[in-house]
C-alpha cells in the first residue's frame, strides 16, 4: 500500500503529496481533494485542470530522500530480467543505498519472497526504511538488525505515515540488516544475490557457499570496466557458469508535428552489469569415482 498520492497539472508537472493531505496549490490556483477518490480532473479556483491519481513506484522513487546516487530503472530492469527474478524467491542485496533497487526487487519477489538487504553505514541504511515504508516495503518502525536505537524524534516519527495501511496492504516482504558482507552472508540456500557496491569480487566465495545450487543467480553492478573485470575473474576462478557483462544506454526520442529525432539528451553511461548462475557441485561419491 502506497501512503502517497501524485498531482498531475494541466502542464503535466507532478507533485507527490502524503495521503493526508487535502489541499494543494500552485502557480495554477488551488484545489481541495479531501475525500476526493483517485483517478479524479479537479479544477482549481480559477479554472484550471489537476488530476489526482495514484503513484506508480518510478514516481516515489524518481522523488523519495536520497543518500546515494541510486540505479536507474534500466539498470535496475536489466538485473531483474537476466536474473529472472519471480515471485516467492529470496534475494540477497548489498548494499541498500536509498533502497531504489531493493523496492523494486521486493516487488519482483512478491508477498511469497523476501529480499534481505545489508549495509554498512546506520544513517544511510534509516533513510532507506523511511523510503521502504513509504510503499509497505517494511513495516513501521521496522527494526535494522544490527542497530540499537534510541527513541524516535518528532521529525523521525512525521516520516512515517498512516501506518495501519502499511500493515495491512503492504508486502513487508524486506528485512534491513547492517553489516559488511565481504565478510561473509549469514543467508544459504539463496536464489539471488544483488551486488551494488565497488568490491563485488570479495564477496564471490561467499557467493558461491550461500546460492541454492540448483538455481542460484548473482548480479554485480559496477561503474568502471576495470571494476568488472575483476568481478569476471573472480566469478571464473569460482567456477561460475553462464558468465555475462552487458552496457545499457537509454535514448528518449522527440516527436512532435515536425518529425520525429533522438533527444539532444540522453542516459548515457551509468554502470556495467555483470550476471551468472553457480556451478553445481559434485556429489562426493561421485568425485570417488572419477578418482
């Protein structure tokens, strides 16, 4: 469940509001959508159109609290398809950042799976539970593993919004935890595992102990070539299968009465995606006998 609700003007600029707010004004005049039901055309006081509708998550997230630079959704689409990410899976992220990838990944997995996320930094990683309440991704308050928290302050707590909703429509499908995870992956039998940090390449032996042999992925994502190619050869020296690095460039098109042209701007470069599957091992009397 969604606790925020979008504004769309007659020019098509959006505006995020929380679900209990029930004015809003602009440039173009002022409206008043208390009881007002989604998929409404409101005209303000002086004549102009609104539309109230629901959000879809690229909205929240295109607008939610950051602490890093998140991924973008043709990153963040190429992980889930050449993963094969589906419903009831578990997934394993690192690190949480403002938690762009890690809502997105909830949905995929659905109210059937879960995603556990780790993350060094306590500050970085309650910025990302507020952003994860924002669309039921966890519930309120949601403790972190591997923090102690004090007391919420009257600011922390207007973060969070109209909570019985969260708890009853949400997925709540995302565990938060703090922790390095070069170190080691508490989790086993994972499906997926989801790298978005600069080392990917020491947590590769980890990897390989923890993926569900039969079906295990992994996904690095990094922005340097020289980044990939380490991760690439630690995939090889582990023995993974099915090794894949891909680019992704965006370039929106301009269509207007005049003719149709690539934008003067684009998505170029962003990060370098790197995809494998873990080699299943052999069975010890089958090693015996090769023997």
């Amino acid at each position: 469940m969604k606790t925020k609700k979008l504004i769309i003007d007659e020019r098509e600029k959006k505006y995020l509001l929380k679900n209990k707010v029930n004015e809003f004004g602009n440039d173009l005049g002022v409206i008043n959508i208390s009881d007002k039901p989604l998929g409404t055309a409101i005209k303000s006081h002086n004549g102009h159109e609104f539309y109230l509708v629901e959000p879809t998550t690229y909205d929240i997230i295109k607008k939610m609290k950051r602490s890093v630079t998140t991924l973008l959704p043709k990153d963040i689409g190429m992980i889930i398809a050449y993963c094969g990410i589906e419903d009831g899976e578990t997934v394993v992220e690192a690190g949480t950042g403002s938690a762009a990838l890690t809502i997105y990944l909830a949905n995929a997995v659905g109210k059937n799976g879960k995603v556990i996320t780790y993350e060094k930094r306590a500050d970085a990683a309650k910025i990302a539970r507020t952003n994860l309440e924002i669309v039921g991704a966890v519930k309120e308050n949601q403790k972190i593993i591997g923090i102690d928290e004090e007391e919420q302050t009257e600011s922390e707590k207007e973060e969070i919004i109209e909570t019985n909703e969260i708890k009853e429509s949400g997925l709540c499908n995302v565990i938060q935890k703090i922790g390095d995870i070069t170190e080691g992956i508490e989790e086993t039998n994972i499906d997926v595992l989801v790298l978005d940090m600069p080392d990917p390449w020491n947590v590769v032996e980890h990897a390989k102990k923890a993926l569900n042999p039969s079906k295990g992925r992994i996904a690095m994502y990094v922005p340097y070539i020289e980044q990939a190619k380490k991760g690439v050869e630690a995939l090889k020296e582990h023995g993974f299968l099915d090794i894949l690095t891909v680019e992704c460039i965006v370039r929106n098109m301009d269509i207007s009465e005049k003719g149709v042209r690539p934008s003067t701007r684009m998505v170029g470069h962003t990060g370098y995606i790197t995809v494998a599957r873990v080699r299943p091992q052999q069975e010890p009397e089958q090693e015996q006998e090769q023997l």
